[in-house]
C-alpha cells in the first residue's frame, strides 16, 4: 500500500514538551520532499494553528498554519456543514482563544459568554463549543449551563478527563464538560477530536484525499489507531510516544495499527514508492 496524504499526530509523534520526538524532523522533511501532503491532527482546542506552526518551525519542522488542525477547527467546520446557527442566532465560544478563532473562520456568528445576557438571554444561543481552556471559569461554565439547560446543540471538542502537566494530571475538558454535564444532566451531543469520526471527516477534506489513501500517525491505540481505522484510514503506531509493542498486544483487534515503526522515518517507504 502506498499511502499519497499523512495524517500526523503531535504530542507524541512529532514533539514530546520542548523537544521533537527521535526521527520526527527527518521524517517529515523527507515527506514533504516527495510530495507528500502532511495535516497536523491535534485535539488540543486551546493553540491557535498559527502558534502550533510556529512551534513546529522552532523544532526544526516546516510547517503551515494552514496545515495544522484542531479539534475547534473540526467543531466549528462540522457545525457550519451539518448544524448551521440559525439567522439571529449565535455560537457560544466556552474555552481558549482557539475556540472562538476557529468559529471566526467558518464565518460563525459568537457571542462571548459575557455578552449573552445584554444581548438577549439564553435563547440567542443556537450551539455551544466547549474546548479547553486554562483562564474558564464559573461565569463561562454558568453561560454554558444555562444555554444547553434551554435546549441549545452542545459540542465538545474532546472529553479527556485529565491534561497531563508538569506536577501531574489536571483537570482536562472532560472535567469542565463533566461540570456542565452535571448541573444539565445532558451530555454533549457531539465530540469532535480524536477517535470521534468528525475530526478525521475534516481532515480527509482539508486533504482532499480518500481516506483508504491517507496514512494516520499516531502515538496512542484507543485515540489515533482506533479512531482512524474506523473511518478507514491507514494506521500506523511509532513508539516515540504513550502506547509501545506490549500494549499492542494486548489491546483489541479495533484498536490494531496496520504498521508500527520506533520512528517516522521506519514508515517512508509506504509513502516514497513512486514518488
Ligand atoms: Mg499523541
């Protein structure tokens, strides 16, 4: 099989905190140098793609923020194609920066959610879009409640209950959906990052490939692996991040890569063949 897109994880795959992950900056130049197309897959909601390229950039790694996508990215261009906000309506941005960008570019109408009482109350609000974000607090948690409680359409961009940080597990989105979660008793209506299938949907589009085409590089069996394969993508594992070979061999046949490799450059030749 010769693969003719990438799909490339990062924490894990292409970095690990300040430092590229072994093979990455090779791997990915030789890539590029034979054409072939790479989209940065990220679940993390919060980084505006712009900064992420620019990260990449400090590693030693090309990168475009055109070729970086998030899962608000995946949010706002799922809710543009499949739940367009009504006229007069608006999207209530619960998170980072990246949240409330990324509606801005599919041409989403917001509302901040220190605005949404001036500007009408609760009923102005068509969808809400949870991402994580370190500075959300009470007041946005509250307007969150409050629009899904009175029947707005609740996205998540991911539920990982925890954020790995330098002094341990924190809270992650999970948790601050969790809170939303428990004061509605409702429950999101759509997550969009990895292994939901909205996050690859998108990204075979920004690819225009098939997804039988693209090859999904990851570092972890039950987001990466068993997301990608089973809108059916290529997959394949490298061991520069959290899962390595005996997890492999015990994990279920869903979440089996088609390849494993310690590193990026071990897969080139499912990409280079005819290039
Ligand atoms: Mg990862």
């Amino acid at each position: 099989m010769t693969y003719r897109g990438l799909l490339c994880d990062l924490d894990g795959v292409v970095y690990r905190g300040a430092t590229a992950c072994d093979g990455a900056v090779e791997g990915l130049a030789a890539a590029r140098a034979a054409g072939v197309p790479v989209l940065f897959l990220t679940n993390n909601a919060a980084r505006l793609p712009g900064e992420v390229a620019e990260h990449l950039e400090s590693l030693g790694v090309e990168a475009h923020a055109d070729e970086v996508l998030n899962s608000s990215q995946v949010a706002a261009s799922y809710l543009r194609q499949h739940h367009p906000v009504p006229e007069g309506q608006f999207a209530l941005p619960v998170g980072g920066p990246g949240v409330a960008a990324a509606l801005d570019e599919q041409g989403i109408p917001v509302v901040e959610p220190g605005d949404v009482l001036r500007r009408g109350g609760s009923a102005i609000v068509a969808a809400v879009v949870q991402g994580y974000g370190a500075a959300v607090g009470w007041a946005q948690l509250a307007e969150a409640t409050y629009a899904v409680a009175a029947g707005a359409r609740w996205v998540a961009t991911n539920t990982d209950a925890t954020l790995p940080t330098e002094r341990g597990q924190a809270p992650g989105n999970g948790s601050l959906v969790a809170a939303v979660a428990h004061a509605t008793g409702r429950q999101p209506d759509l997550v969009t990052g990895k292994p939901h299938a909205p996050a690859f949907e998108i990204a075979l589009q920004r690819l225009g490939l098939p997804a039988a085409d693209v090859l999904m590089i990851g570092d972890r069996l039950d987001t990466d692996i068993e997301g990608a394969k089973r809108v059916g993508l290529g997959t394949a594992l490298v061991l520069t991040g959290v899962h390595g070979r005996t997890d492999v061999d015990r994990a279920p046949e869903a979440q089996q890569p088609d390849l494993i490799a310690d590193t990026i450059p071990g897969l080139a030749e499912h990409w280079n063949d005819g290039a």
